[in-house]
C-alpha cells in the first residue's frame, strides 16, 4: 500500500453495528487516493475493535486500536493522530452520521493551502436532517454563543468533522489539553495565527444504527471545555459560580419588591 496522504480517524464507542458500512463508504469515496482509516476504539462491549480487525483482509488500509485505558473521545483522536502516517489527519464519527462525501473537497481545500478544513452544518451548503426547530434554534444558538466566546470560532464549533494538516496540528500539540469532548475548539483556539481555517458544508444524517452518545454529561463537558477555553483562563470557575449565584439572588431579591 502507498503511503497514505490522508489519515481518517474514527473514535468508537460501541459502534459494531456500523463499522463496516463506515469504512465500506469511506474507501469508496476516496477511490485511488492514498489513505488509511485508524479505528480508535475504546474497548468496546460490543468488539468494535474486533469488527475492524476482521475488515483489514478486505480493505488493508484499516488499523484497529483497542484502547484500554484514558478512554474518551479526545484521548482516543490524539492516539490516533499518534499512529497516522498521513500528511493530512481527518477525523470523523463512525455513526455514519457525517457525510463521508465531502472528504475529497475538504482534502482539495487543505491542499489549497487551507490548514484546516471544518465541516459544518451551518454554512453555506449545510444542514441537518430530521430535526425539529426547537433542537436547531437550540444547537445554532450555542454555536453562535461559542464563537463569541473564542477568540477564532467557526460555524459550528461542535463539528466532530474536520481536517487538519499535519504539520500544523503538530505545531499545536503542545497547547492542547486532551480531555473531554472540546477537541476542535481546543485546536482552533491553538492553531499558529497565521494558519488558514475553512469550512465545508455538509447534511448531518439521523444515526440508523446504535445508541447516541449525546448525553447531560456530555453538553456539561462541551460547556467546560468552552468556559476553560474562554473567560477560564482569567477567572476560576468557583468565582464565577458565586457571580452567576449573587446575580440570581439579585434577580430574585428584585421580583419580589
């Protein structure tokens, strides 16, 4: 096999039922380009692992990682942002949710002298599927929120698609903190001034297979990531728990004059 120029990262959690239709699409849609698709799985119950191992004889460029410990989704990228080969990392959920696509547009931008290349729902060219007004008005509202927060935002900051250069993601490596599911606003926020960040549009698909990990746990994650990024790093979170707490008691203390 040719060594790869892109690298796709698929973090996994219990993704069995849609592995192999994941790299099935994958390959398929990168045809003759060079690539390889690192399985960073997090010793799943239902052996994710396992599914991917058995795919290589089929499609060699697959590499399976069973995680076993400092499992989550961030760990699980940097491991196999640590194993790639490729002069371009990508990486992208294995739920068959993103749309595999618009990889070749995302590598054509970075190849264009993008630096990293973000797939978003709320550009031009974007969307969701299946959801109601009140989950979009909800999930755009946040994204706008967050831009406003970070000093380099984009569209749809909570995109667990992107693609970087690897060069670039390189320069930015001492800086990041990985933990939780923060990953692509910790890059953005701690990519090189100068470095290029675009944006592709894509249709986020409803998930056929499994369970989403989308949990209470996981937007609190998202929210701390984005405080650690923003105003964290001028006031501690206990301070600003006690100003959120003495506006309540404020708002509360005016209502019922």
């Amino acid at each position: 096999m040719n060594e790869p120029i892109l690298s796709i990262i698929l973090p996994t959690y219990n993704e069995a039922e849609n592995i192999a239709e994941a790299v099935k699409r994958i390959s398929a849609v990168l045809g003759d380009t060079p690539h390889e698709i690192i399985v960073a799985d997090d010793d799943s119950p239902d052996l994710t692992w396992k599914k991917a191992q058995d795919l290589a004889p089929q499609y060699p460029q697959v590499i399976s990682l069973r995680r076993t410990s400092d499992r989550g989704l961030y760990p699980a990228v940097m491991e196999g942002f640590a194993v790639a080969k490729g002069r371009y990392l990508a990486v992208m959920d294995a739920d068959l949710q993103h749309d595999e696509k618009i990889l070749p547009a995302m590598l054509n931008k970075a190849r264009s002298g993008a630096h990293m290349v973000v797939a978003s729902r709320y550009t031009p060219g974007g969307g969701v599927e299946n959801w109601n007004a009140f989950r979009l008005f909800l999930s755009r509202s946040g994204n706008r929120f967050a831009s406003l927060m970070l000093h380099r935002g984009c569209t749809d900051l909570m995109s667990g698609f992107f693609l970087v250069e690897r060069k670039t993601f390189l320069e930015t490596k001492p800086k990041l903190r990985p933990k939780g599911f923060k990953i692509l606003m910790d890059i953005l926020q701690n990519l090189p001034s100068s470095a290029v960040v675009r944006e592709e549009g894509y249709t986020f698909r409803p998930r056929t297979a499994g369970e989403s990990k989308l949990s209470l746990k996981v937007a609190w994650q998202a929210f701390m990531g984005l405080y650690e990024l923003s105003i964290g790093r001028y006031i501690p979170f206990a301070v600003l728990a006690a100003l959120i707490l003495l506006c309540i008691i404020a708002l509360l203390a005016f209502a019922v004059k």
